[in-house]
C-alpha cells in the first residue's frame, strides 16, 4: 500500500505516512493541535502533488490561512496553483436562517456524505474539521451506520483522509469512530510522571498494517507547527 508523508516528521518515521487511499482520525481535546495537524498535513499533501480539499465546520478559512502563516505556510500560493481548496460549511451555516439550519442539520443527521458532494471529482486528500459539528442529534447508532458509510465513500472514491473529531462534543462517539478507520491518533495533555510537568502526547491508538508504538509519544507545538519530541512510557491514566 502505497503511504502518503504526513508532514509531521516523526509521525511519518513511526508510521510510514498515512495510507493512500483510507481514513486516520483524529480525536483530542480543545487546544490540542487537531486543527494544526490537519493544516500541516494539508500542505505536505499538496506538496507530494495531490489535489487536496480542506473542509472547515468551525474556522473560516481566512483563520486558517491565519494560523499557516504563523508557521510560514503559504497556503494562499497551493490554492492558487490549485492544489489546495478550501470548503466552507460554518459560513454557509452562519449565513442561513435558523429555519434553514434545522433543514441544513436535518440533512447533515440523515448523511454525513453530504460532505463528499461539495467536494470536485479529482479529489486525493481530504481533510474534515470537525466532524464532531456535525453529530449534535444522533443516536450513537446513527453515528456508527453513517460514519460508516461515509468511510466507505471515501475508500470507493480512493481519497486519502484524515476525519477530526473534537473529544468535548461528541465524546461519546470517539469509541465508536475507531472502529471504522484504518487508523487512528489521539492528541492529549498529561503530567509526565518523571517530571510533574504537564506535556503534549499522542497516542497512537491504531494503523492496520503498521507496526506502531503502545507508548505516548510526546509533541510540542512551536513556530513551525507540530513536532514530536520523543517517545516515553506509557502509564496508566
Ligand atoms: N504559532 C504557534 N506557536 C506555538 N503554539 C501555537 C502556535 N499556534 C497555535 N499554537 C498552539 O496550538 C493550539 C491550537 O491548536 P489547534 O487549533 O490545532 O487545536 P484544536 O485541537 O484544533 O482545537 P479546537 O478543538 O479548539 O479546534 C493553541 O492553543 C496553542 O497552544
Ligand atoms: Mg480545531
């Protein structure tokens, strides 16, 4: 299977990159560097020249456009080229009525594929942010039989993605999305054991076909975006 760079050095020596073709999630708390992570690998996606589409329920993308620059990532020139695109769906919320919203939402809980039409034929990458915006009235079988099926669209379609999922909405549902993916990272904070100072870890919880670590492996988040630092014992939580 062929693997897609990640941008995020270590992540890619660990890993290999992502495989093309399948679905990683991404779960973590407010803060983690979900958003980050998404971005970063945006860009090396396009860097290794795959049409890549960035789908933002949160952030408009002149916050994102924000965010890259702080690391020296110049977006704005891949979606020039083309390469990069960016589909909008909190503003088209913001703008729509309430009435609309419900109509919008009611659409959305009957099918997360609606994501896929916005999204051009020759599509390679796919990143989804987040999600979790999307989950507010569903049963957690619903999510399961929708989520389903829109990992199965995405492998039909052979798009490499990677799905966030913010821990703070839908926790519940973060169990349950594993199941479906082929792989899957959680971004935490905890307290060293060793040290008593909080730090940046995530877990590796699962990529088929790839031998991964069972420890945390800890990152930091500086001026040019998400670099892991090492790796260190896992513990009991
Ligand atoms: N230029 C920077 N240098 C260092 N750290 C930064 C920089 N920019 C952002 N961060 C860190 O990254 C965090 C935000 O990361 P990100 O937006 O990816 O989180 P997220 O998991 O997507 O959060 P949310 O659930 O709110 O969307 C900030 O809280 C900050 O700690
Ligand atoms: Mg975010």
């Amino acid at each position: 299977m062929k693997r897609i760079e990640t941008g995020i050095d270590g992540v890619d020596k660990i890993t290999g990159g992502f495989p093309e073709g399948r679905s990683v999630l991404i779960t973590g708390n407010a803060g983690s560097g979900k958003t980050i992570f998404g971005l970063q690998f945006a860009k090396k996606s396009c860097e290794q020249g795959f049409k890549t589409v960035y789908i933002t329920t949160e952030e408009d993308s002149t916050d994102l456009y924000t965010q890259a620059e702080a690391f020296g990532w110049d977006l704005h020139k891949l979606n020039e080229e083309g390469i990069l695109n960016f589909v909008e769906l909190a503003s088209i919320r913001a703008r729509v009525t309430e009435a609309e919203m419900s109509i919008d939402i009611e659409a959305m809980k009957g099918n997360f594929s609606k994501f896929l039409n916005d999204i051009p034929e020759d599509t390679e990458t796919v990143v989804i942010d987040n999600i979790g915006s999307y989950t507010a009235k569903l049963t957690p079988y619903e999510f399961r039989d929708r989520f389903d099926l829109l990992i199965y669209e995405l492998k039909q379609r052979n798009i490499t993605t990677l799905v966030i999922l913010d821990s703070a909405t839908s926790k519940e549902f973060n169990e349950i999305a594993l199941f479906s993916v082929y792989g899957a990272f959680k971004l935490m904070k905890r307290e060293n054991p060793y040290t008593g100072r909080r730090e940046r870890v995530m877990d590796i919880v699962k990529m088929r076909s790839t031998k991964t670590p069972t420890q945390f492996i800890t990152y930091e988040i500086d001026s040019n975006g998400i670099k892991i630092v090492s790796s260190v014992d896992s513990d009991e939580e």
